[in-house]
C-alpha cells in the first residue's frame, strides 16, 4: 500500500492512516448517506483517466467532492492513497496516472 506517485516519499504507511480507519466507521455514515441522496452524473474533465476516475471515485461521493478540490499532485497522492485505504478500487499501477491526471485538471491555483 502506498504509491509514491513519482514523488520524492511515500506518504502510504504513517500510522495515522491507522487511526483514519477506524473513524472511518464514524465518517461513513455521517458523510455518505446525504451524499448518496445527491449524486449526480459525472462532471470529470476529459483525458484518457477520465473514465476510469469517473468510476472510481463517484462510488461513495458524488463528482463534486473531487471537482471543487485544487490540490498540489503531492495532495492528491496523498488523497488517492487514502481514498484507497477508504476502499476505492484503484489498482497501484494507476495510482501515478490518477494523481497525474487530478493535479492536472484540479490542481492549486496559481
Ligand atoms: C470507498 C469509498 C470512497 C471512494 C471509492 C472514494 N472516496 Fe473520496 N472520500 C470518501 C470518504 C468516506 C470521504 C470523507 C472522509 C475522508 O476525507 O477520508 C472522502 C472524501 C474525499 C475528498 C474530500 C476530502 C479531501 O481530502 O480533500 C476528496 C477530494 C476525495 N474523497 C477524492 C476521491 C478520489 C479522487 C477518489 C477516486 C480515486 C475517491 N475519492 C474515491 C470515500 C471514498
């Protein structure tokens, strides 16, 4: 677990993802159930991830929750990787392109 999305350190195994899991129980039922209500269609950018992040990461949340973020790609690895331990369905090997491809279209504002 933990891809280092070609950045300098794996940010996958600090033990505070540990803690994460278990009050993931907690956030779970807080977070998904109005979110489930509102899901909406998917509002991805386009490029080549496009489908494969549009299916990965509307599983819980809707598009938006991803859409309105602007994160550095060391954010995003940092968030794909707990999106993951959350129970996303990523392979590892797509993790690089995944990250790549958000802080792209959704990166920091300049
Ligand atoms: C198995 C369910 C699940 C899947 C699949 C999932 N998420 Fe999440 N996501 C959550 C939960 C639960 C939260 C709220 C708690 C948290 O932030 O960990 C969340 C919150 C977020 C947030 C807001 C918090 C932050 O750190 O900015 C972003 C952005 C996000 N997810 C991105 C993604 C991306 C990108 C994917 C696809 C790789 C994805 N999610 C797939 C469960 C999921």
């Amino acid at each position: 677990m933990g891809q280092s999305c070609g950045l300098h350190h794996s940010v996958g195994d600090q033990p505070k993802n540990r803690i994460r899991r278990m009050k993931l129980s907690l956030i779970l039922a807080s977070v998904l159930l109005p979110l489930a209500a509102s899901a909406r269609a998917d509002e991805f950018a386009p490029g080549p991830e496009h489908d494969q992040v549009a299916k990965a990461c509307t599983a819980c949340h809707v598009a938006a929750q991803v859409t309105a973020q602007h994160k550095s790609a060391e954010e995003w690895c940092e968030t794909v990787n707990r999106m993951i331990s959350n129970g996303a369905k990523v392979r590892d090997e797509d993790v690089k392109e995944i990250v790549a491809y958000l802080a792209k279209n959704y990166g920091p504002f300049e």
